[in-house]
C-alpha cells in the first residue's frame, strides 16, 4: 500500500478511537467536522476537503456533503435541547451554485423555528455553505425530536473544535473485531486496482446507469451508520444523489437536490433506483428512490440537472 495512503488510515484509526465514548457515530468522527460555534439560534460549522472525502473531481464527495449539511443543522436543533437529544431528519434540499466545494468548507446555520401544533417538535433550520470564500450551496432542513428506540440509551457528545487537543489513533493490536472490520473496508478501498475517489469506495457505493435511468447500492454497516445503527441520514441522500448523477452523461451539472425521509435506512444492503422524469435541452429532472431492508422505502429524492457550457 502506499504512503499516500498512511494519512487516511490514520484518520480511520483515530475516528475508531473517538467513536469508543458514547454519544456520536464512526461516520461524523471520520469526516472530523469542527463546531466552531453552536447556540439554539445559530452555528458555525466546518471541515477540511481531503483525500477522505473527496470525489474524483477534487471537490467534496455528494455523501460527505449531505452529511456535514445533516451534521451542521442538527447541532444547531439540538443546542436549544438535552445534548443527547436523538433528532430525525425528515427533510432536507440543497441547491448549488457550481462553485467548487474543496479545501476549507465553512457552513453558517440559523434556526427558522417550530412547526406550530404536532405532536412533537420539529424544527426547520437553513444553512449556506461557503467553500474558498465563494458561495457554493445553500438550503433547509427539518428535524423532529423523537425518543431514544426501546431500551437505547443515548450519549451527549462533546462538539470538537479545530484547534481541540487530538485524540491517538488506536494501535491496530488493540482493535476489536468490528473494529477491524471497518479498517479492513478501508484497506481494499485504498488497494482497490481501479483507483479514483475513497470515499465511495469507503462507503461501499456502487452505481451503474441503465436505459431508464441508473441504480445504486450500498454496503450497509457500521461505518455509516447513525447512533441508533441505521444508515445515517446524509449517507442515504447522498447514495441517491451518486445514482441519480450516474443515470446522466458529463454534459449535466447537478443543481439542486431534496430528500424526504420516510424511515429507518436498514438491511444489509441499502438500494436506489433513479428514474429520469425529464430530459430537456437544458434541464433534466430525475426522481431516486432508496430502500432498505424488505424492499421498504426509506429515503425519496429528487434532483435537477442543468447543462454544461460546451
């Protein structure tokens, strides 16, 4: 294996390390996001574009990007709550403006409210996210307060900052087996012979386009799970922004996409399948449904498509 590939399996060591305490995922510690500044009314979210995160395109991963956004927005939801308040993402949309998503990407959050009259609280957050100091995305989230599953005890997490004293990446004598498994993953990702991003492969996304549109799947497990072992919920969108992207040639630019959550992403294998609604001359729409476990829908998504200049 190479000594460009050291860096990331350290970063894989150190996030096994962080996730040992309670209270947040092996996904969240991987990506390493930074709360520079979190209240009830607003945050300040960011993190680093690296070679762990990043699409072939140098710019970030869509799955990374749909869970620093999830991550980003529910911090903000959860400072006005109990810190291990569990929170569940019902929807989210996200619009590009086609500036590039690398190096330092920075996320400013602001609490919009709660929906008046239910049964439980659901709060709507926006966010804009900017990356080398250009706008690059913007949009909104909704999250609802919901109690822990039966007999799950949730953690509240400590909000690392940029600049926090670092955590050693755990010695590989000293993983245990679901430890290990995770940075097996991670290994035949770095060797896998056809090169490319990691963090798909990481991830275990497969995409392939068909004569109707394309289909996707994911590797289920712990690596992208959430703290009550579902797929977390920017993972799944990001499964079918990659099947919807595939389904289209390079003349096409995503730019826009909205996710309804509709329930638990589970199963050993997660699916999507996107289907083109329309193909214009300079706007396509495409609708990807992703499912879990019997087949059950888990995550609706729709994305538009602009082309690109010749």
């Amino acid at each position: 294996m190479s000594s460009a590939s050291e860096p990331v399996r350290q970063r894989v060591l150190r996030a096994l390390a962080l996730d040992r305490t309670p209270g947040y995922h092996f996904a969240g510690h991987f990506l390493d996001l930074s709360f520079d500044f979190v209240s009830a009314d607003a945050a300040c979210t960011s993190l680093r574009v690296g070679p762990h995160c990043a699409a072939a395109s140098g710019s970030i991963d869509y799955g990374a990007l749909a869970l620093f956004t999830d991550l980003a927005m529910a911090a903000n939801v959860r400072a006005g709550h109990d810190p291990a308040t569990r929170l569940a993402l019902v929807t989210m949309t996200l619009h590009f403006t086609g500036a590039a998503l690398s190096g330092r990407v920075e996320a400013s959050t602001a609490l919009q409210g709660y929906l008046v009259g239910t049964a439980t609280r659901q709060g709507e957050v926006s966010i804009a996210i900017t990356a080398e100091r250009q706008r690059a995305c913007f949009g909104i989230g909704s999250f609802m307060v919901l109690n822990p599953p039966q007999g799950v005890t949730l953690h509240a997490r400590r909000l690392r900052r940029e600049g926090d004293l670092d955590v050693a990446p755990l010695d590989e004598s000293d993983l245990s087996d679901s430890e290990r498994a995770i940075l097996q993953r991670a290994d035949e990702a770095l060797a896998a012979p056809e090169g490319g991003a990691f963090l798909r492969r990481f991830w275990g996304i497969d995409t392939q386009r068909c004569a109707d549109g394309a289909r996707g799947v994911l590797r289920n497990g712990a690596h992208v799970a959430n703290r009550v072992g579902h797929v977390q919920g920017g993972v799944s969108m990001g499964l079918g922004m990659a099947t919807a992207e595939s389904a289209l040639s390079e003349d096409w630019t995503m730019s826009a996409a909205s996710a309804w959550f509709i329930g638990p992403c589970e199963g050993l294998t997660i699916e999507a399948e996107s289907t083109v609604i329309h193909q214009g001359k300079l706007v396509s729409l495409l609708r990807t449904r992703v499912t879990g476990k019997d087949r059950r829908l888990a995550t609706e998504v729709v994305t538009t498509h602009s082309r690109k200049m010749a």
